[in-house]
C-alpha cells in the first residue's frame, strides 16, 4: 500500500467528522428551532407552582376589595377597590406581591372585561339607575374612549377579530333593549338597529351569529343565525336543539341536547366552515324554562376548555353533590382531566398559561392547577 495514502487516511477521516459534526449541529439547531413554540407552550410545566409561591392575600392599599376582573398575562391579575363612591383599578403581580394602582374611576365600578388579547379594559359604571357610563382603557390605564349610555343593564361583547369593536346591549326598567357598535378608535357609539336579538356573539370582524328566539313564544330551543353588522339578510344555520352559544375566534361553542341522551348536554365545538372539532357530553340540571349552563373558561392559546361538571343530571335547585373542576384538551382526542372535586358552580377563569385558575362569585380565590391547591386573595373579615 502507498504509504502516502496511509498518512492521508486520518486527514479525511478527520475532515469527514468535522463535515458529519457541522450536519449534526445544523440539523439539532434547526430542531430546536422548530420546537421552540412547543417548548414555549409546556414551559409551564418546568416550574410547580405551589401555595407558598402566590403572595397572598392582598394587602388592600385604599379602600375595600371589590372583586377581580381577571388576567392581564400569566401571572398578573387585575382587581377593583372600592373607596366611597369611587372605585380604583389595580394590576397585582401573584409571585411578587407588586401591586400598582392605575386607573381611578369618580364613579362606583359595577362590572369590568378584559379584551382576549388582554390590552384593553372595559369598566362599566353607574352615574344612577338609570345611567351607565362605559370607560375602555389600556395596560397603563390610558383612558381611550368614554361614553354615557341610558340605562338600567348593559351587556357587553368584544369583537375577537378586532378589539377595537364592540357590542353593547343597553336595556331600560321594562328590559326593552337596543343594541349599538362601539368604536374605540374612532370613538362613536352607533346603534344596531336590525338585530333584534339582545345576546349577540361575534361570528367574523363583520359578521354576528346568535339565537333567534321568539320573544313572544318562549321556547327550549332556537334557530342559529347569523348576518353581517351591515345589516344584510340573516342566514339560518342547519343546527337543532342548541339552546346556547359562545363564540371564540375561528371557533364556535354550542350547547344542545342529545334526542337519545335527554339527561346530558351535549358541548360542540365548531370550525369557521361548521364543521366539529371536538365534541363531549356532561350531565345537566334542569331549571324551570331551561337548563343550567355550568360556569366554564377557554384557553383557546392551549385548546383547553375548562368547565364545573355536575355529579348527575337532575333539577338545579335541589342539586347538592357539588362539581367537578374538568379539563378537556380538543387537540388531543377529546382528552378528558379531572382537576379537582368538590366545587360550587361559581366563575372561573383560567391564566394563559394554563397554571392557575381564578374562582369565586368575585374570583378571590386562586385554584393552583398542577398541586391542586386553593388559595384566597381576599381576608374574610
């Protein structure tokens, strides 16, 4: 054999290494790459949160707690004061304890919403019974529109599609009601005068889809219709039994009952086109004209629906087996999780992260989902 070509063997071994290194290293970088979303998306499960890590309760600087809206990130809530007739907003971060006042309202707060992609909040207050006053600021308090509205109940629904859009049901002492479309960027309040419904979903950017009830001959269930916020025809959707709705962006909630499972509700979610996504049932109570709708929340971010499932199916008011905290993740096969047992069916909402879950008639109290652990915000006094 050449001796020279012996010499040379462990140069291109070595070259052909260094080659098979660099391939490797482009390769595991571009995987990583690759996954850097769902890294992102189970980072919450690299840290457990536990009861000692939520700074609690609240050390209340002015005035007395009201309730909390909800979440202005993963770990950063949201809650109201109040202080004689005035009210004050204040973001509270959970693992600090840092609380910053920032917005001050000359009215009492009655209710407040956090816009989906959570850099608006809408404060509704009351100037007297028959006055309500809507106030949209962003994350810094920022005041962005103002508006004063005869009224004895307002309802209210962002528009997923373009938050700088929203409905707003006002109803007077005999709940008559009108609907109007509120622009926060150009500040007009314009009234809808073809709905003719007072619960309204959004559908698109400009496009609404809700239940037609006949006012006049109330009934278990209604058509599902939809129509453009221009006022165009209505367009009736080939769906039976639904006697709810909740519409999300790109993704439709409804809620029916099963002909051959008349004990159970039956929660679909749908597609842009209509077309199911994943589908469940749990047991239902009945009321006198309809059936309950158990309190629930949606990360639509994770694909997780959160709901307190009843124990049995049977009437609302003499239910006593409490409920079922359940997660339902929709990408997964309809997979189905038991959170926690022993609940009242009081409001819950999730953190986007999916690590925590506020719950209460105020939401004071704070559910830490992996260690199953309950924490109050609030002092009992």
């Amino acid at each position: 054999m050449d001796c020279r070509c012996r010499k040379s063997l462990p140069y291109f071994v070595g070259i052909f290494l260094i080659f098979l290194s660099i391939s490797l290293l482009a390769a595991c970088n571009n995987e990583k790459s690759a996954s850097s979303d769902k890294a992102k998306k189970s980072a919450r499960r690299e840290t457990t949160y536990t009861k000692a890590s939520i700074q609690a309760p609240l050390q209340i600087a002015e005035g007395e707690f009201s309730k909390v809206v909800g979440w202005l990130n993963d770990e950063t809530i949201v809650y109201i004061t109040n202080t004689n007739q005035n009210s004050n907003v204040y973001t509270y971060h959970l693992l600090s304890g840092k609380q910053e006042k920032i917005f001050e309202s000359k009215l009492p707060i009655i209710s407040a919403f956090i816009s989906p992609a959570r850099d608006k909040i809408l404060l509704h207050a009351s100037s007297g019974l028959t006055e309500g006053s809507i106030t949209v600021i962003d994350q810094t308090g920022t005041k962005l529109v103002e508006k004063s509205i005869t009224s004895t109940e307002l309802n209210f629904v962002w528009n997923p599609y373009d938050e700088n859009l929203l409905l707003v049901t006002a109803f007077n002492e005999q709940w008559e009601y009108n609907v109007s479309l509120l622009n926060i960027e150009t500040k007009k309040l314009t009234e809808m005068k073809f709905i003719n419904q007072p619960f309204v979903n959004w559908n698109a950017k400009n496009e609404v889809i809700y239940l037609n009830w006949d006012l006049n001959n109330p009934s278990f269930f209604a058509p599902l219709v939809k129509q453009k916020i221009n006022g165009a025809k209505e367009e009736t959707l080939d769906l039976e039994n639904v006697f709810q709705i909740y519409a999300y962006r790109n993704c439709l909630l409804t809620i029916e009952v099963d002909e051959k499972t008349p004990d159970q509700s039956v929660y679909t979610f749908l597609s842009e086109d209509s077309k199911p996504i994943a589908s469940f049932s749990i047991p239902h109570l009945t009321r006198f004209s309809d059936w309950l709708v158990p309190e629930h929340t949606f990360n639509q971010a994770r694909n997780e629906f959160y709901t307190l499932r009843p124990k049995s199916s049977g009437a609302a008011d003499t239910y006593r087996e409490g409920f079922q905290l359940v997660r339902y993740q929709l990408d997964r096969n309809n997979g189905e999780e038991l959170l926690l047992d022993g609940l009242e069916n009081k409001p819950i909402s999730v953190s986007p992260a999916g690590e925590f879950c506020l719950y209460g008639h105020q939401l004071e109290n704070i559910i830490i989902l992996d260690t199953k652990e309950l924490v109050s915000l609030v002092v009992d006094k």
